[in-house]
C-alpha cells in the first residue's frame, strides 16, 4: 500500500502521538514480555499476527510499516491479552488508537466503510431488511421504534466522523 | 415489577427475532417490564471504536442519556452492546475531564450525560432484580441434565477493570443461570477464549479457523448444544458451521442456542412461539433431550 505521509523523524515522536490519542496512553509501559501474544487468540491461529510485535514496531517508530500493513486490523478486540498485561498496557486500545491514526489517515478497510455507511444512513452498522420488519407484527414483536438518525448525525459531524469516512474516499 | 429502557442494539432485531421474542417473553414472565424508547441508536461497537474511540465514545453517551432522561437504568441482551455503553459509562463516569469532553460533542444534539443511571447486561438483571430462587420456582419444564457448552463471549467479562460483571478468568454467573434450569454447564477446553467473530468481513480465513475451534471443543467434551449471549458470537458459530462444512469438509451440528432460548423453554413457552426455525444449525437433538 503506498504511504500517504512521510515517515516522522524519530521514535519519540510516533510514541508521544500514540500516548496523547484516546486509547492510546499506555503504549510506553511495555517491556516486550509476550505475556499478550501467548494469551492471544489470533496470534495462536496466524502468524500474520502478533501483538507484541505491533508494539515493539510502534515504540521503534516504524509509523509507516504499522499504519499501512495488514496487522493492526487483525486484532479480534477480545481484550485477553489487556487483562494478562504484567504492565498494564492497555493493549486493545492502543490497537484502536493505531487503527484511528491510520484511518484518519485514510488508509480504511472496505469492510470499515460499510459500518460507517449503515451508520450514516440508518443509524444501524446492520441495516434491517424491510421484510423482517414487517415479518415482526407476525412473531408477536413490537413495532421498532425510530432511530435517532437526526441527533446521530449532529454528533458525527461534531468530532468529524462523516469527514474521516467520507472525504478522501479511498476505500469507496 | 421493575422496569428498564431495552438497548436492542442492531444485529438481533436485523437477523435474530428467535433471541429477541424469547428474551422479551422470559424478562416479562419472570416480572421485568422492558420499555422501547424512541431515537435509540447503534451502541458504537468496536468496528466504530476502530474508527474513531471519541465518537464511539459519544454515541454510547447519546443513548445512555435517553435513559437518564426517562429515569431507567437500561438494559442490553447484546454483550457487544453491553461492552460498550457499560464501558462508556464507566469511563465517563470516573473521568470528569473525559466526561467534558464528550459532552461539548453531545451538546450538539442537544444532550447532556449526568452519569446517574446503571447499564447492566439481563444476566444481572435476572441474577439480582429477579434472582436464582424465583428462577428456579419459576421452571415448568427443567432441561433434564443438558450437556451445555456455556460460552458468553469475550464483551460480557472484559475488559473487566470498567464491566466489572464476573471473575474475569474463573466466572460463575452464567454457568449458575445455565444450572439453575436444570442443565450442566459442562467444562470444555478454551472455554472463555474469543469466537474470533469480529474478524468476520476483514479476515474470514483466520475468522473461521478460531470459531472451527471453539465448535471442535464443544463437541469433543461431548456437549448437547453452546449457548450463547452475542448475536454475533451465535452468527459466527451457527453460520459458521455451514461455512467450516464447505471449507474444512467437517460436519458437526452443535446446535448453538441464546441462553434467552433455554430460558424461555424452561419457563414453559411454547418452542413454536418462539421462532426456532432461524437456527441454521437445527436444533430438533436439544428439543428431544429437554422433551
Ligand atoms: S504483555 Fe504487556 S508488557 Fe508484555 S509484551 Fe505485551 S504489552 Fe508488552
Ligand atoms: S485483544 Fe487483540 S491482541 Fe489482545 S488477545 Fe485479543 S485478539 Fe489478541
């Protein structure tokens, strides 16, 4: 994948842009244990996948290679690794933080779109069929009620959603 | 009676009305009313914490304060909803600069998060609003020493420091609310690890090697069915069979059933109020065994 920003000059830098993101705090208490990658479902399955390794990239500033490969995404977000952590990292959030820095990079996987277009349209990542719908007054199911599409929309233009998602439009 | 506002979230009323009607008609039997409130929204699951963690953040707040303004904690029967408006509560809760910062979000839509209600997943609900003994006398059809692979999936235990519901490595709750129909919650090996469900769409291959396993230990402990809490854990795992019979030429059928079902069948509602047939894998072994 082509990298859309140059690589930032030094390993304290993409370290101190992951500790101030949301999520992303912990990242520096790591001492490169394992402990996450042994506790680690997809690690055991692939080995595509290692968390420790992400980390070990990130604290070396490796800001390109993390940001545009396919491991941040691989993660299952089962926080296992985060309850055996001996420092404490907060690893599944720091993978969220890397996978926000990267999307608003516009570096998005096709499947992320397709969440965020449910969303922006219905204000549901999986929209209901009109059919199930109807089919609910037959189950005995109360009508749904509305969703909050409009109050929805106002806070998704407030932090800039709908602008990650939708402006560079990469992935679309 | 106590009442709650449901949190329905959007993949059990999208693909799951067998989870939705036998939740509704279990917590309504055993005396909890649940109020649909209007203008409720996705929960901001992990694809979107992906995405963006503070508008994730503030879209769990959006729908909690529909809550605080109808005066009701809420309940979720989803534990991918449960995790994140549980965890957002939590945190917003704890961190008041945090709770600043995502209420100037959601004061463009012209709302407010005050932090004074409860986000509670209806395990609790049936744990301490209803409780084991009124559980137990309310059963007419006890399931006759049922083999169940209990399976809550990762969002009802972790992370654990902000859901704060069991032992994160040694739970009970729900293989008590599984015995307490008259079932065993049997031991199976990896029991508490991930179905791997949420990298369904980006990594199918790796996806369903890990739900492969969770299915193969079921069935190599000998269990009648997996019961699950996550419409998305029932997806990857039911589904998913079909999937691993095309992919890995295996054929299992464990039948994997809503803890809500066996509750309600245990309760005495009638299996064909219930709308049984959106099970892919069939469930007619489970249906003979509990009679
Ligand atoms: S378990 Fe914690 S300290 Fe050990 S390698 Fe993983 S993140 Fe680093
Ligand atoms: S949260 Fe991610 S990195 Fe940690 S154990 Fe689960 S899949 Fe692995």
């Amino acid at each position: 994948m082509a990298e859309e920003k140059p690589e930032k000059p030094s390993t304290v830098d993409f370290a101190r842009e992951i500790t101030s993101k949301l999520g992303g705090e912990t990242i520096t208490y790591c001492y490169q244990c394992g402990t996450c990658a042994s506790s680690c479902p997809v690690a055991k399955t692939t080995d595509r996948y290692n968390p420790r390794q992400i980390l070990r990239l990130a604290l070396l500033g490796q800001r390109g290679e993390v940001l545009t490969e396919d491991a941040i995404w691989l993660c299952a977000s089962c926080y296992n690794c985060q309850e055996r952590c001996p420092q404490k990292v907060e690893i599944a959030d720091v993978i969220y933080a890397l996978r926000n820095i990267a999307i608003s990079e516009g570096n998005i996987p096709a499947i992320y779109t397709e969440f965020a277009t449910g969303l922006m349209s219905e204000g549901r990542i999986v929209p209901i069929s009109k059919f199930l719908e109807k089919k609910r007054a037959d189950y005995g199911l109360p009508p749904l009620k509305p969703t909050g599409i409009e109050a929805l929309k106002k806070i998704l233009s407030a932090t800039g959603f709908d602008k990650i998602m939708f402006k560079k439009g990469e992935s679309q | 009676m106590t009442s709650y506002a449901l949190f329905l979230g959007c993949t059990i009323p999208a693909r799951q009305p067998q989870y939705e009607l036998s939740a509704r008609k279990a917590l309504t039997k055993l005396g909890i009313e649940l109020i649909d409130l209007e203008n409720m929204t996705c929960c901001a699951p992990p694809p979107l914490q992906s995405i963006d963690l503070e508008t994730s953040l503030a879209v769990a707040a959006y729908n909690i304060c529909l809550a605080e303004e109808a005066d009701l904690n809420m309940i979720t029967l989803c534990t991918g909803c449960f995790e994140s408006l549980a965890m957002a509560n939590r945190l917003l809760k704890e961190k008041p600069e945090l709770k600043e910062r995502v209420n100037k979000i959601l004061a463009n839509a012209g709302k407010e998060f005050k932090g004074n209600k409860e986000v509670r997943h209806y395990l609790q609900v049936l744990m301490n609003d209803v409780g084991i003994n009124s559980i137990k006398q309310n059963i007419i059809k006890p399931l006759n020493n049922l083999k169940v692979a209990a399976f809550s999936g990762c969002h009802l235990l972790r992370p654990s420091a902000l859901l704060r519901f069991d032992d994160p490595e040694r739970p009970r709750i729900f293989d008590t609310l599984i015995e307490a129909l008259g079932a065993k919650s049997i031991w199976y090996k990896n029991k508490l690890r991930c179905c791997g469900g949420l990298l369904r769409g980006y990594a199918d291959d790796v996806a369903l090697a890990i739900a492969r396993d969770k299915i193969v230990n079921a069935h190599n402990a000998s269990a009648d069915c997996i019961s699950t809490l996550c419409p998305f854990c029932f997806l990857t795992l039911d589904l998913g069979q079909v999937l691993i019979k095309t992919t890995y030429k295996e054929e299992y059928n464990m039948p994997i059933i809503h803890y809500a079902e066996l509750l309600s069948l245990s309760l005495g509602v009638e299996p064909k109020e219930l709308a049984l047939d959106f099970h892919k894998v069939k469930i007619d072994k489970v249906m003979e065994k509990i009679g």
